[in-house]
C-alpha cells in the first residue's frame, strides 16, 4: 500500500485509489483529527504544542496508513467494529439526551 501522503497526492490529483486505500487513508485521517483535538485540551505551550502536531503528522504522513492504525483500529478488525458499534450507541444516547457524557 502507498503512504498516506502519496495516497493523498493521488486523491487530490484526481488519481484512481483502491477502494482499500481510500477506507484505511480516511481512517488514519480521522485518527489524527481526534489526536489533535485531543490535543487542544492540554495545557502545553503553544510552540510545544505545535512542533508535537508538526512532528505526529509527519510521522503518520510517511507511513502506510495500516501501520499507523494497527490492527486494534483496522476496520477490517470485528473487535474493532464491535468497540465502535458500542461508542456509537454511547454518543447517540448523549446525543439524545439519555446518557450524561
């Protein structure tokens, strides 16, 4: 499988993608995103916060997006849809107002 970068170079080049490199590219995307936001709850100085971003997202970029996602995050994981089949169930109920977050 390509790096995440050259996966998104294709995207964005109006390039073909396997169906399997757009699923694990999404997925190792959506990763960082909740890193980051992870992130921004921390009390870190801001330029110790940003080298840290800068450096994950060159990390992850240059990696196949398998590797960075493991196989506890692979899609491909029953254990992992089971876990967040549940997660989902949980946010609803938040959602709806029947569970407290």
């Amino acid at each position: 499988m390509r790096t995440l970068t050259k996966i998104l170079d294709a995207a964005n080049g109006n390039k073909p993608l396997t169906v399997e490199e757009g699923r694990y590219a999404l997925c190792a995307m959506s990763g960082l995103c909740v890193l980051d936001g992870l992130d921004m709850d921390q009390d870190d100085v801001d330029r110790h916060l940003a080298l840290r971003r800068t450096e994950r997202w060159q990390r992850v970029l240059s990696m196949d997006p398998r590797k960075h996602l493991g196989w506890e995050n692979d899609p491909a994981n029953p254990k992992f849809q089971t876990r967040r089949a549940h997660m989902r169930k949980i946010v609803e109920g938040i959602k709806n107002g029947k569970t407290k977050p």
